[in-house]
C-alpha cells in the first residue's frame, strides 16, 4: 500500500487562520500551515503553544472557532475520473451548522486523517490485532478478511505480527505505540499526526517507534508530528514550524531552523533543547 495511491495530487493539507480559545484563554491565534503530498512537518515548542490543539483540530477532536481546514488537494482532478475524491473543505468560521452539520464534518477530518497519541489510547479488553480492525471494520465498513490481511502485514513490518493475540497489558510501550502506528495506518488515511508520540516512553524504547516514524517518512506518508525530539525532527522532517503563545514564531527547513534559528525566542529555545547536535 503507497500513500500516493490515496491522494489526489497537490499539498494534502491547508490551514488558514485558525483559531481556538479554551475560556479566556486563546490556544492558537490565526495559525496557517501547508503540508505538501509525502512531507513532512514537525511542530515544535513550549509546553501551552497549541501545537497539540492543532492536531485535535485537524483530526476532528476539537472544534476551532475559526478557520478553515482543507485535506486533499483544491487541484484535484474531476470527480468523474476514476479515484478522483474531492478534496474536504472545513470553514469553521462560516454560518454556524447544525449540530448534525458539525458532527459529520468533523468525522469526515477523522475519515482523512489518522492520528497517533501519546498514550497509545489502545482499548485494554481488545488484542493487537481486534485494535488494528476495529476502525476499519466498524467504521469504514471493509471486509473483515480484507482488513485482516493488511493489519497483519502491517504487524509484520513492525515486527509486531507474533503479538497479535496479545493484549495491550503485555506489551511494552514501545510495542504499544508501534500497534497505535499500525491501527492509524490501517485506516489508509491521507495524513498522519503523531502527538509526542515517544513522551510517554522508557528511553531505551524510544528509537524503534522512531526508526517506524522515519521509516513512513521514506516511503513518501504525509505527516504532521509535534515533538521534543529535535534531534529527531532535523533527521526526519522537512519543514520545522517553532511556535510559542498560540503564534507561528518561525519555519522553514529543519535544517535552518534548528541549526541556524533567525528569531531570539527560536534560538533560546533551540539552545536549551537541542544540546545533543
């Protein structure tokens, strides 16, 4: 399965002025963000910059109040080609939908993106591979036969596939997160998020989630990753977007905003962080 054989051409995400307060307190203040088909972009900064609250949006577990969100291409090709999928436009700003509305908006989000938590969020009472299945069995609708199939296959390229009959309480945490991996990408998403995907980590597994994050980035998925890692983002990550106070401080190529940073509160914030490049 190839990540470029489920999008249609052109950037597979555009954010334009989203915004979202909790109370009084405003989380992201009018972010735009582009991720290109097969990159990869790594949000980086203090705990509180709303870089965890973008993913949320993006994957339909909050609701911003304004903004839009577009995954898919504007570019794509007619929708009476074959495979052509429009691209899903969600105006958070416009008229105020129904509750209905709202509803099937932000699960059509979830239907284009998949996301990887810091806490694995893997149900306790199901197996490896009932985790995998359960979304595109249940939600999707896919042949249970078919879906099996490929969870094992993705099982297999993690090195997971003689753990399928486990439970999550068996497994380490890096063996936990690498399942959370297989059960996003069984949902042939177009765009994959990982939420500090490696926080919740003994140091001594962190490197083989990695090794698997690097790996999809190789084969051309696109991705959103917030991360502490920054040694990790410059190896894997084509852009880097620093943000603080719910702004995009600074982006650019990883490799020029974490070895040469252009703004003072990027560079203090690299120096103290990125000591191991």
């Amino acid at each position: 399965m190839s990540p470029t054989d489920m999008s249609p051409a052109g950037p597979v995400l555009q954010v334009r002025g989203l915004s979202k307060s909790f109370g009084s307190n405003q989380v992201l203040r009018g972010i735009d963000l582009e991720v290109p088909r097969g990159k990869v972009v790594a949000l980086i900064g203090p705990s509180g910059s709303g870089k965890t609250t973008i993913l949320r949006s993006l994957n339909g577990l909050e609701t911003p109040d304004a903004g839009t969100v577009t995954v898919g291409a504007r570019d794509a090709a007619p929708a009476s080609q074959p495979g052509a999928e429009k691209p899903l436009i969600v105006d958070f700003g416009g008229v105020a939908p129904s509750k209905k509305e709202l509803a099937k908006q932000l699960s059509a989000l979830r239907d284009r993106s998949a996301m990887v938590f810091q806490q694995y969020n893997l149900f306790p009472h199901k197996t490896v591979l009932e985790n995998v299945i359960e979304g595109p069995v249940q939600v999707q609708k896919r042949p249970r036969a078919e879906v099996v199939a490929e969870a094992e296959s993705l099982l297999t390229r993690v090195g997971m596939l003689e753990k399928k009959d486990a439970h999550p309480f068996e497994l380490s945490g890096g063996q936990q997160q690498r399942v959370g991996i297989v059960r996003a990408l069984a949902l042939r998403p177009q765009l994959l998020l990982f939420d500090e995907p490696t926080s919740s980590l003994d140091p001594e597994l962190v490197d083989d989630v990695l090794i698997v994050i690097k790996e999809l980035a190789e084969e051309g998925w696109t991705m959103v990753i917030v991360t502490h890692e920054l040694a990790f983002a410059r190896q894997t990550a084509d852009e880097v977007v620093f943000m603080d106070g719910g702004v995009v401080v600074e982006r650019g190529p990883a490799s020029q905003v974490l070895r040469n940073p252009k703004e003072e509160r990027t560079q203090a914030f690299v120096r103290r962080l990125l000591h191991e490049i």
